[in-house]
C-alpha cells in the first residue's frame, strides 16, 4: 500500500447498512501494536491496537499526525464493518500520549522512532533506566554512557535525535490541533523548521505568504484559535492582501480601491474604516502601490506593478533602432518566397510580411485556418536568408514542440529559454545575461501573462526584433493582465490579423465551427458521416457523462482508429459537477486504466495508479517541469514513497509530499489545455456550467482539437455561451503605460 491509498472508510464511502441510532461514537483507548499504514502525505493511518495487558483491541483507521508503536492512543469514533477488511474503528478524532509502560517504551524505543535506537539496544535500556529512559535521555544524555558500548558521539547523537523527533511531534500536533492537515503540516515545518510554532504564535497569516496551499481561512482559522483579536492589525492586512490576491487570480494585475476596501471589510466583518487606515499604511510602507489615473484609484502588488512598468519600458525600447536584418526589396523577397513554398500569397499576408520585415516589434493574430503557419515559415525563411540568429518559444512544451514540427526550426519553452532557476527562483536571463538572438518569436502568445512578458522582454538584447503570434479571440492568459489584447490595442505595436479562411481549412467543420462560435453563431450542428465534428445532443450533465464515457471509450477508436488514452483528451469548463474535471478523471481512470485483477484489493484505492495521465500543477524549477505539462506515471514505490512521472523523455521522481503538485489529466479545463493541440477533443457543454459559459471559452476548447471535435450536451447551453462573448476587461495599465512610455495618443497611430 502506498501513501496516496485513501481506504474507503476514511473518505466516508464504506457502504453500509446500520441506521442511525447504531452509529453512535464510542470511544478506543490502547497501544499502538504495529503501523499497518500510514501516510506522511494525507495522515491516514492504519493502527492495530492492543490493550494494556497485550490482547488484540481493535484495528483503527483514521488521520493523525507522525505515529510510532509503543505510544498510547485515545480515539473517538464507531465501529464499521468494512466489506473488504472486516471490522474496524473509524475513528474521527485520534489523540496520542507518549507510552508509560514499560513494555510500551520499549516498543515505541524499538519501533526506530527514535534514530539510533534499535530493538536490541531499546530493551537495554528499559532494563537499565526503566520507566525513566525518556527522562534520561532529554535531560541526562550523558547517563546513556552508563551502557556497555555506548560512547559521548553516540550518546549525544541520540539525545539530538530525541530532541528533534519531540519537537517535530509537538509541532505537528499544534498544527493538527489548529485545523491544519497533515500535508500541509509538513510543508509547514519544512518552511519554519525549528522556529515553526514561534513563527506562527507572532503571526499566523505569515503562512499565506510563505507556504504554497494555506490560504486567508486556514490562517485565519489558526488565528482565532490562537486568540487573535478580531480586528487584529495583521488580520486586516491579510484581509486586504487576500483580496488582491484574489483579484489576480482572476486575471487582474490591480484593484480599484473602493473595491478593494468594501471586499476586505466584507471578507474580514470588520468596519470599512478600519480597512482604509490598514490600506493606508500598507500604501506608506510601499507594500501597496497607489496610482490615479482618469480620476479613478487603483491599487497594486508591487510585485505586479513592477511588472508592468518595466515590461512596457522595454518594449518600447524594443520597437525603436535598426533592424537586425538588411533593408531589402520586399516585392522581390516575396516573390521568391512564393516560388520557394509553391503558393501565391493573400493580399492581407503580403502586407503581414512586409510589415515583419519592417519592424522590430510586431504582433500576428487570427484564428485557425487563416495561414499563419505557413507566413511564420515564410518570415522566417527570408530573414534567416541575411543569417539572422532566430529563437523559437512558447509558453508550454507542448506548444513548443508544435512551433518546432510546424516551422522546422528548434523551439523550447520561454521557462527554458530564460534558464528559469529553481533554486535561487526567478530566471538566469535577464539584461545582464541577455538571450543570444535577432529575432525572438513568441507562439501562443494569448497565454503571456505580465509576469512572463516581463521576464522575457528584459532578457531580449535592445538590437532584437521580436514576433508575438497568437489568437486574441481565444482564452486570456491564465495568469494576471491581457499581454496580447493590450500590445494589440495600445498604438505601440505593429500588427497583422489574418482573417481569410483559406479553402482547404474551410472545408475542415472544426475550423468552420470555430469562427461560427467566435462570431457568436451556432456551428452545423447536423452530423455529417466521414466530418471531424459531431455534435452529441443530452438530456443533462448525468446524461453527459454516461454518453461522454461510451465516445471515449468505445467509439472513437471503433470510427476512427483514436487510441482513447493517448489520443484522445476531453475538456470541460469546470473542476466540479458530473462533467467536471474531477468527476471525469475518476471515471475515465476506472475505464482506461483499470487495475488488474491480479493486485491485492487494496491496490484499489490509489489515487494514482501507473500508466495514469496525470498534469503538472504548479512550476517546478528544480524539476524543469512547469504548470500545465502532461505525463505519464510510470512506477510507484510503497516502500520509498516515490512516485516517478515521464513528461516528454525525462522521468521525474516525486516524493509523497510532492504529490500535490500532480493531478490526474484524462480530462482538463479548457483554460489548462491553452497551447496544446490534441489529435481528438472530447468537450461536454452542459447548464450545469452555468457560470463559466462563455464564447471565447468554448472557441478555445473547440480549437484544441487537431482531426476529431466531439462535442456533447444541450443546445441551450452551447446557445448561452454565444451570448457572452466573455471578453471582460481585466484590471491592468499595460496598455495606458505602453501609450506613455511611447508618447502614442490613441490606437489610430498604430502602425498597422
């Protein structure tokens, strides 16, 4: 069993048949025997437990913090009688008291809670300080000595790991008691380490800042219990940053401040005065910055603020000198590009091209099946003619590697090809240690958030030309501001949108579908035999889901030859509800991984399983791994509480207390799946995801899809998404400070 096993009774799924009135608590109160299991991830554990004269008490599941045998247990819950395992004591709230007895020191001695301490010697020395041995070796560790064998190194080194052991215990015991799971325990006490319960009775809230996961209500839970005052100066600030924090993730890089002041005292319950006085001194302390601009208060992150100003800044620098190519006869360039790809160039590309060649800043946008792919070639084409140094990236691997299958050329990440570094954070390229390129061209560049475009543009050298292309129409950047939509709209930028379907793509009913939806127009919704989109009518989500689970795995590999789980990859607008993300995964594991039946039964209750499709959640710069990569798990070890993961050729390795930062992908959001292409889409569209219905969302996942689009749902909620265009306005000045840093009054004197 490893540590991701969540037996059935500990997740309240056991099926059972007492009523009410059988299922009063009780009480179980022995010694821990033996550790079946225990999880350093979730602390469920597994504990045989005896009494005090040595028979066999009871076997008690529940979560708890580190636990040893030998060590008393107290624990408050029922008995259940598990179909699989027989009966057991579920227990809801587990204390645990250092062992008394003498038999019960020796065990937990002998269990290796303690480094050092074997089974061999933990009975000396019961035989030589009985019930005192504890005592002995926190306060007395020089006594060890008095055991044959036993010198000053190895009786101090048992002291120092008793010492540490006791504190690790006291803190995860503070942590359980004040609500905090043992997962988030550990990544706790990895952050503070020895000054962890110091650090959090002088500020609970510094956890929002400092451990990845802890959010306002777990700190301020803690808080209260800690007997913070309710309207505690440090609980408001925390209000506030919560806020904003909040605020971006929502995708904007700011917040007005009454907004701001009303959500914090709305959050906090606290009058709105004591909020002003907070922002005030957060704004004195630089911590908060303030801006006005067209009589309107907006307040910042410094982090974000920064951001924007340096990365318009640059950009702007960018735009002005000389080409890194030769001035050339472009009509003649042209020409001979078309004679080289055996096509004769649109008027609307013609002009793309010749604007590429003229400017050292330049956005190309359009939808699929406008020809962007093959001017991208041709651009890069005639500026590699002048040996211009060319880098290639996009902001996932897997867009990196269609821009490299696409164009012929090497492309990476823009992680990567900053050299992102995991230990000192942030990224080794900058303007002191500029990337080596000409011409720097950024795919997919709709997911630039402020933060990247930031890191980026700093780490271009001022003599480069640099090349955005990306869809406006689709999804915003999962991150704070609107990079591509503001480079687009601020006057700075040269730009080119594509906006002829050429006629093989035109055939394609995905691509005609897509800017039907993106025009805000029903597609063809008739199947057509031999298409490469179908529409699946359902009665609802429940519906949905029963006919979602037979395409994927029966029809598509029936019709057209799709191996259902490399092939094929469905997107849903919403983590919850029947055709959600997380409901979907655990059917779609169930169906295209099974276990065998050959593994012991309790193999069943993995949440991950090798061979699972499973996405990175968070950046990882030490494993160069970032949000939004896909793999594989290809082993699990029990025993060393290790899971290994290929994404692309590299397989990484993850402890149990990096497990979090994986999550199960044989259905992703529509927002995850931005800069990947999929041989075959599976996208159910029901009411149910009422509040994230929206055209460009559904555009987006429509244009994942590379041969095969099934669409699955209600008409009504496909029609409903196509009123809200879904286009709303995220806070962020980018587009104002471009402006400014131009001396560029409106968008008509964009160079377009």
């Amino acid at each position: 069993m490893t540590s991701t096993q969540r037996p059935q009774s500990a997740t309240r799924q056991t099926r059972l048949d007492f009523d009410a009135a059988k299922d009063a608590a009780t009480r179980v109160s022995g010694i821990v025997d033996r550790i079946a299991f225990h999880s350093e991830e979730t602390g469920f554990s597994v504990l045989r437990v005896k009494d005090r004269e040595g028979r066999a008490l009871a076997t008690v599941v529940g979560r708890t913090a580190d636990v040893s045998a030998g060590e008393w247990i107290e624990a408050e819950g029922r008995y259940r009688e598990d179909p699989r395992h027989g009966r057991q004591f579920e227990a809801d709230e587990i204390r645990i008291s250092a062992p008394t007895s003498r038999e019960g020191i020796e065990h937990y001695l002998a269990s290796g809670a303690v480094p050092g301490i074997g089974k061999g010697f933990a009975k000396r020395l019961v035989d030589h300080f009985g019930e005192r041995v504890f005592e002995v070796i926190e306060h007395e560790p020089e006594r060890l000595r008095e055991i044959p064998g036993v010198g000053k190194a190895r009786s101090e080194s048992i002291s120092r790991a008793f010492e540490e052991q006791r504190g690790a215990r006291e803190v995860m015991l503070f942590l359980h008691e004040h609500g905090i799971g043992t997962q988030r325990a550990i990544r706790i006490q990895k952050t503070y380490g020895a000054a962890t319960l110091e650090t959090l009775r002088r500020d609970p809230y510094c956890l929002i800042r400092d451990v990845r996961g802890i959010g306002f209500a777990t700190a301020d839970a803690m808080a209260r219990s800690l007997g913070f005052e309710h309207d505690a100066p440090s609980r408001v600030r925390a209000g506030i940053r919560e806020v904003l924090g909040n605020a971006v993730k929502q995708g904007h890089c700011g917040q007005q401040w009454e907004s701001v002041e009303s959500d914090a005292a709305r959050l906090l319950d606290v009058p709105a005065a004591l909020v002003t006085d907070a922002l005030d001194e957060l704004v004195r302390n630089r911590e908060l910055i303030r801006e006005e601009h067209e009589g309107r208060t907006t307040l910042f992150l410094p982090e974000l603020h920064r951001a924007e100003v340096r990365a318009a800044a640059r950009l702007v620098e960018l735009s002005k000198g000389k080409l890194p190519w030769p001035v050339r006869d472009t009509s003649a360039a042209i020409a001979a590009s078309e004679k080289k790809f055996e096509l004769t160039f649109a008027p609307e590309q013609r002009e793309a091209i010749e604007r590429a060649l003229s400017s050292k800043l330049m956005v190309l946008t359009g939808g699929p099946g406008v020809g962007k792919t093959t001017l991208v070639r041709a651009i890069l084409e005639l500026v590699s003619e002048a040996g211009t140094l060319i880098q290639l990236a996009a902001p996932t691997g897997r867009a990196a590697k269609r821009l490299a299958e696409t164009t012929g050329r090497s492309a990476q990440t823009i992680h990567r090809l900053l050299e992102a570094d995991g230990r000192a954070g942030g990224f080794k390229r900058g303007p002191q240690n500029p990337i080596d390129c000409e011409l720097l061209v950024v795919d997919e560049s709709s997911m630039l958030d402020v933060r990247l475009l930031d890191a980026l543009v700093s780490a271009v050298p001022l003599t480069s030309a640099v090349l955005f292309i990306g869809d406006v129409d689709q999804l915003p950047s999962v991150g704070p501001g609107q990079v591509l939509l503001d480079l687009i709209e601020s006057g700075v930028v040269a730009v080119s949108k594509l906006t002829r379907i050429f006629r093989q793509a035109a055939e394609s009913r995905i691509i005609q579908g897509a800017h039907a939806i993106n025009a805000g127009r029903l597609p063809e919704l008739e199947n057509v035999e031999g298409s490469d989109f179908y529409f699946i009518e359902t009665r609802d989500a429940e519906d949905t889901l029963a006919r979602l689970l037979r395409v994927v795995g029966e029809r598509i590999e029936a019709r057209f030859g799709l191996d259902p789980a490399n092939d094929v990859q469905v997107l849903t607008p919403m983590h919850r509800g029947p055709v959600g993300a997380q409901n979907l995964n655990i059917e779609l594991q169930r169906l295209l991984n099974p276990l065998p039946p050959t593994q012991r039964a309790s193999q069943e209750l993995l949440s991950f399983r090798p061979g699972d499709k499973v996405m990175q959640v968070v950046n990882n710069y030490d494993k160069d791994v970032y949000n939004g990569d896909i793999g594989r798990v290809e082993s699990i070890d029990a025993e060393e509480k290790l899971l290994e993961a290929r994404f692309d050729e590299r397989t990484l390795r993850y402890p149990m207390d990096e497990l979090d930062e994986l999550t199960h992908a044989y259905a992703i959001t529509i927002h995850k799946s931005q800069g990947s292409e999929y041989p075959a889409v599976v996208l159910p569209i029901v009411t149910d995801h009422y509040v994230m219905l929206r055209r460009n969302l559904v555009y987006t996942g429509m244009t994942r899809g590379r041969q095969l689009v099934v669409m699955l749902g209600q008409r009504k909620a496909l029609e409903i998404a196509l009123r809200d265009r879904g286009q709303a306005e995220r806070t962020t000045r980018l587009r104002d400070r471009l402006r400014s840093a131009a001396e560029v009054r409106s968008p008509s004197q964009s160079p377009r």
